[in-house]
C-alpha cells in the first residue's frame, strides 16, 4: 500500500488536468509526492481535429493523450472511472439536447463518489483534489466533479481537498486563457454583449464580472508554476487532438504563455496540506 505522500487529482475530461493543475502535479511529483491522476469521462463529446483519423475513436486517442501527459507530468497512476462525457450544456439549433447514455452528470453521487473513494482509499491520500462550487466555468461534468470530489473525500476521510479554480480577476489583465474559451462555450447567452452589462447595455466588467472561477479574494492557494512551465507546456500540447499547435494557448509567446498559464489556483477544504507548501 502506497505511503501517506500521495496527491490524487480528479479530473473530468483529459486535458484538464494538464490545464488547470499540470504545473502543480509536477511540482508535487518532483518533491517525491505520488501523484494519481482520476479522470471522470475519456472526454468522448470533446473536438476534434485533423490529427484524429476517422478510423481511431476520440475515446481512444484522448486515453492516450492523457497516458502521455501524465507521464509528463510524473504521475505514477492513472485512472478512468469510465463514465461518458456529457457534452456541453448547449446543443445545436434543433437538437434534442439529451446527454449520451451513461453520461457523468447523470451519475448519481453516491455511485461516482464510491469509485473514487476506493481509489483514493487505496493510495491513502493526503490530499485530493476536484474543482470549485461552479465547476471552474460551468460545464456539466466539471460541477459533478466538485460534487463527486466532496462525496468521495468524506467517504475516505480525507484531511484536504483542493478545489481547483481560475483568478477571474488575474485573467482579466493577460492573454485569453483557454477556460475563457470554454465559458464562452459553455454558457454563450452569458456572454453575449460583455461578461455584466447592464440591461440597458451598457459595458460589462468583463472577466472580473464573467461566471467562471473566484475572485482573488476567494482564493486561498495560488501556486507559481513557471519553474516546470515548459513541462506544463508539453502535458497540453500532448493532448494535440483538443490542444493543437495552432491553438490560442500554443500560440502564445514564451512571456505571455507564462503569464496565462504560470499560476494555478485553489480553495482548500480542510488543514493545510502539500500544495500549500508549494505556495
């Protein structure tokens, strides 16, 4: 059995963890943690891209992405709970707008977080991680992983859970970050004419006013990233089918990519723990 310097990171589509916590979990790593990736979904309902060939399914190649981001990273354990991705909450004019069967966010809590409770029981993890009350930035299965997270972590007596989170305020002032991208997406009516505009249409705040992430304020970890950013960079760019090299987040110079994606935030649960002492 694994000892007590274990870190397991949930996640619900491959790519996120490499997005919002891959400088942390190599910082971790190259302390001598054992990091343990949990992804929710393969990430079936994500893009896809040239790079994918009609004769391999998404399910497929995203698995492997993931394999070779995490190894990246220096996780020593990765893991699928094997439920499906649930798409986003819109669909295209005319669509039913039902989820695949199987779908994560139509998983019941206590089923999911049982699954992951056996694994993180297995590794006797100091600390897991899942992401915040809205999911980062409101998709389906980013808010059930928070749920699943808090379940899972009280069935196995976790001391610290991380609830991984963007600065909306940090990001404001720099480059797009690719969680912008995916609010966007995710919530297109909330966005339209500016992030807060008045009714009577008036400028909004933009990111600072944009229903993604914390404000500074809320946050009670954040963790400079930019000594293992270039390892950072190789865990996203692994995942080529989602993250191509012509994407806006590769495209950004070595300065601005630094400052988009240097930092990684959390909310803490619980007494201080190991990524705490990365702060």
């Amino acid at each position: 059995m694994p000892a007590e310097r274990s870190v397991v990171f949930f996640h619900a589509h491959p790519d996120d963890e490499a997005i919002f916590t891959g400088g942390t979990m190599a910082l971790l790593a190259a302390a001598g943690w054992r990091v343990v990736l949990v992804v929710a979904t393969a990430g079936e309902e994500g893009g896809t891209s040239a790079l994918v060939g009609p004769d391999v399914p998404l399910a497929v190649r995203r698995m492997g992405e993931t394999a070779r981001a995490a190894e990246c990273l220096g996780a020593q354990r990765v893991e699928f709970l094997g439920y499906h991705d649930s798409g986003l909450n819109t669909r295209a004019p005319g669509s039913t707008g039902a989820r695949p069967a199987g779908a994560f966010a139509d998983a019941t809590v206590e089923e999911a977080s049982t699954r992951l409770a056996e694994i993180v029981t297995e590794e006797r993890a100091r600390a897991l991680v899942s992401y915040d009350t809205r999911g980062i930035y409101g998709h389906v299965d980013h808010v059930q992983v928070h749920r699943v997270g808090l379940a899972a972590a009280e069935k196995a007596a976790v001391p610290t859970v991380y609830e991984s989170t963007v600065d909306r305020e940090y990001l404001h002032f720099v480059e797009t970050h690719l969680v912008v991208e995916a609010t966007i997406a995710a919530q297109p009516e909330r966005a339209a004419g500016g992030w807060g505009a008045s009714p009577e249409g008036t400028a909004g705040l933009g990111l600072a006013a944009a229903p993604l992430g914390l404000s500074t304020v809320e946050i009670d970890c954040t963790v400079d990233v930019r000594p293992v950013l270039p390892v950072k960079r190789r865990a996203m760019a692994a995942h080529a089918s989602q993250i191509p090299e012509s994407s806006s987040a590769l495209r950004l110079s070595d300065a601005d990519f630094a400052a988009v994606y240097g930092y990684e935030w959390y909310a803490r649960r619980g007494p201080l723990g190991p990524i705490d002492e990365l702060a």
